[in-house]
C-alpha cells in the first residue's frame, strides 16, 4: 500500500524483517522509500528484501545487526547515511517468553531488558543527534498493550514496554523543537501465520514449540479483545507507516498508536 510523502525518503528498519516488521517494509518499498534492513538473521532478511525491491523503486540493502550492541547499530545507521539523510528510523526488536513472573528465571531478566530497551535507548543515542542536526526526522518504535495493560504472563516484558513509551515521549518533548518526530505503536497479540514468516531470532519459536498450549494462550488472549480475534501482522504494519508519512503522522509526536482491538481504551 502506497503512503504519501515517503517517496525517496531514507528508512532504516531494524528489525524490519520478521513477523510484522516484513509487512513495514513492504509499505515502505510500495511508498517508493529507500530501505535498510537490520536484522541478525541477515538470510531471512535478504528473503524480505529481494520481495521488497520487487514492490517499489526505491533501493534496498541488508546489514548485519546485533540491536543491542552500540557499534553495530552504529554501522547501520552510517550506512543508511551513505544514502543521504536519515529521515525514518523504525525499531521493532522485543524478546520475551510468557512466564509469571515468579516462575521467571532471573538469568533472563538481562536478555529480555537488553532486547526491549536497551537496544532501543543504543539506536535513540545513536540517531537523535543526526535528526536533530538535519532539523528533519522521524522516529516509530514498537511498544506493546502489554505497556498499558497489565499482564501476569509478561511481567518484566510489558513493565520495559511500558518504560519505551514513557522515554518515547519525554524524547518528543525535548526534541520536537528541531521538527523531529518520536511516536509509538503499541499492537496487541500479533501471532505469525506460521513460523516460516519469522527469524530464526525470534521469540514464537519459543512460543510456538508446544503448538498445544500456544494455541490455548491465543484463544485466551482473544477472549479478551474486543473484537474477539487477535490481529494479523499486516494490520499492525499499516500504524507504523501512517506515523511515518508526513501527510498523515506530520503534525504528530509523543503519540502512542494502539492497534489491539480494544483491549486498551484510553481516556
């Protein structure tokens, strides 16, 4: 789907590659951007891009990136400057296991903060400072209802996300000023349709292992939304690039966008 005012615009994408960060890049490929995927499963990456450059004019490369290492991220941000600009930054790395969180082993507690936050404050540190001297910029980072909703089975996990948005908009406050945009998208449960549209990174194939119980955790979050059905990765992708496009998300920041089917109704 083609969103105004992205054409020719330069778009890192980390994480852009698995699950519903494939379907970011599609539209951004389709709204004639120039992408660069980051990812560390660079083979599903180059899958992604090889159908992304079929979508649009723009150009698309693939980059080798460990989200929560600051060099790394660092690279892929300067490639993205051999382009030009760096006019979109999306970040939609996470990593969690459904666990209460008494029974969560505290050996994980780094992993799921370094996943979830800390690669997101390494990838902030690393691209405010380009956006800010541009004058020009715009930020979409992936948080969660988890952030905004409490529940047991993601304690530590939806605690981070609920962090992201409260750094996303502070960050909007202090940086507006130089017309730079930071705003989040927080999605629902989001399953894959099967494990072949997700890295090899990815937490579903932990989720996913005993398709039993996976089965029975969706039908229970289901219940619980509104609308009665858990939302297809592409439905969520579609709230990224509206942020993203100038004609629609220009004029807002410090934003969170919830695509959950209701389970978060703010006031």
């Amino acid at each position: 789907m083609y969103y105004p005012g992205l054409e020719g615009k330069n778009v890192l994408l980390i994480g852009g590659h698995s699950n519903l960060g494939q379907h970011v890049t599609f539209h951004f490929a389709e709204s004639g951007a120039n992408i660069v995927i980051g990812a560390r499963d660079t083979r599903r990456a180059e899958e992604v891009a090889e159908k992304a450059r079929s979508l649009g004019k723009g150009s698309v490369q693939v980059v080798a990136v460990d989200a929560t290492d600051w060099a790394s991220v660092e690279n892929a941000v300067n490639t993205t400057r051999e382009l030009g600009s760096v006019d979109v930054l999306y970040h939609g790395v996470a990593w969690d296991i459904l666990c209460h969180f008494l029974d969560l082993d505290p050996a994980l507690w780094d992993k799921i903060y370094e996943q979830n936050f800390k690669s997101v404050l390494t990838a902030y540190k690393i691209v405010l400072p380009i956006m800010i001297e541009q004058k020009d910029g715009c930020i979409i980072t992936m948080s969660s209802v988890m952030g905004r909703k409490p529940t047991p089975i993601e304690p530590v996990y939806g605690a981070l996300k609920s962090g992201l948005i409260h750094l996303a908009q502070t960050l909007a406050l202090d940086v507006g000023q130089h017309n730079v945009r930071i705003n989040v998208v927080a999605p629902g449960g989001t399953p894959p349709s099967d494990l072949s549209q997700v890295s090899a990174n990815s937490c579903f194939r932990g989720f996913m292992d005993d398709m039993e119980q996976f089965r029975a955790v969706e039908k229970q979050l289901a219940a619980e939304v509104p609308l009665r059905r858990l939302a297809a990765p592409e439905e969520v992708s579609h709230a990224v690039l509206y942020l993203a496009s100038p004609v629609t998300g220009g004029f807002q920041t410090g934003q969170v966008l919830g695509v959950d089917g209701g389970v978060w109704m703010p006031r």
